[in-house]
C-alpha cells in the first residue's frame, strides 16, 4: 500500500501525534526530525498518506484515521512502551492504562464485573468522548455480545453503540471471563496487542 518513503513518513508522523496527543502539521514535524524532510515535502507526501484513506485534517493539523490507525498496529514491528515480558500482569496493566488513559474491565460469569482505572479515561477523553465511553461500560454485558471474535483491537467506527468514533477497545474472551480495554483512538496499539497475548497465554495455562 505504501512505498519505503510513505512508510517512513507515515511512521513518524504517527509517533511524534502520539508524543504531542494534538494534530500535528508539516512544519512541526520538520522540526522534531532535525529537518531530514523539509516541511513542503512532509505536505506534498500527508496530501498522498491523506489520499490513501490513512490520514485526516483538522485546523490545527493532521492526524491518523481509524484506517490509518489499523495500518500502524498491522505493518510496524514495535517494541512495547512499558516492559512486559517477566514482569507481573498486574503491573502491567497498571502502567499501561496509566500510559495510554485507558479503563480495564473484567466481566466475570461467575463474579460479576469489575473496573479499574476510570479515573485514567477521564484524563484521556475529552468531554462527550467521556459519556460515549461510560456509556458502553454502563452497557458492557450488552455490548460485548456483538463482539465475535476471541481477541482483537477495534479502533473508531468499528465500534458498535459507540456515538463519537473516538474510542478504541482491545479484548480477549476467556474460558469464564471477557477483558475488555477501553480508551481513547490515540492509543499506544502495539502495547496494547501484547498485553492481550499474554492475558492469552495465562488463560491458557488455567
């Protein structure tokens, strides 16, 4: 989909969003990149990125679309921001939903639901993003019905009942139990992928 320079472009633009949280231009990424591309060739290559569906404009910037979201977590070979191999999963989960302003939720069959970190997606999602998410959790046993597969990332308007398309869920279905991650579409999605796996492979060792 992308040639050698768009995916450079491309993953730049992604990481440096990701540093600032806020849309970002041409100009502000020429700076942070010690000028390797100048401004007007960062445009002329967003206006490409933007034509292939991965990028979306606002007044103040650029940043990636749900699309755009999905090609960074597919085609990126990324290190997770926070350490997660041998490390104890209730520290890992701790410092991701710290890391990406995200809420975790166990539904347990057999011990109902239980929700941490909230305060954190407070702290990530602006207003009416806020209700679109408490909303879903309020609705979570409904909602993750409509969810058919076993473990996933879904990103924005993939989201069914969500009225923003502002949020993104990564999850996995256990044997008695559903985790289920919510927070904003600005997420750290590689992190995300891995705490996944190795709730999976826990599961597994039940």
């Amino acid at each position: 989909m992308l040639n050698k320079k768009e995916r450079q472009i491309f993953y730049l633009f992604v990481r440096h969003h990701l540093l600032k949280n806020s849309p970002i231009g041409s100009k502000y990424l020429a700076k942070k990149i010690n000028y390797k591309f100048s401004a007007p060739l960062l445009r002329f290559y967003f206006r490409r990125l933007a034509q292939k569906g991965l990028l979306l404009s606002k007044i103040q910037g650029r940043y990636p679309s749900d699309e755009g979201w999905k090609y960074y977590l597919a085609q990126y070979e990324i290190r997770p921001e926070i350490k997660i191999r041998n490390e104890n999963l209730k520290v890992i989960i701790k410092n991701y939903l710290k890391l990406a302003k995200n809420s975790f939720i166990i539904i347990d069959k057999f011990r109902g639901i239980k929700i941490k970190g909230l305060h954190y997606l407070a702290q990530g999602l602006e207003k009416e993003s806020l209700c679109d998410a408490l909303m879903f959790i309020e609705n979570v046993e409904k909602n993750i019905y409509k969810i058919e597969e076993k473990i996933g990332v879904k990103i924005g308007k993939e989201i069914d009942n969500s009225k923003t398309n502002n949020l993104s869920l990564g999850f996995i279905r256990g044997e008695n139990k559903f985790y289920l991650f919510i927070g904003p579409k600005k997420n750290y999605y590689h992190t995300l992928w891995s705490i996944l796996n190795k709730i999976k492979n826990k599961e597994k060792d039940k």
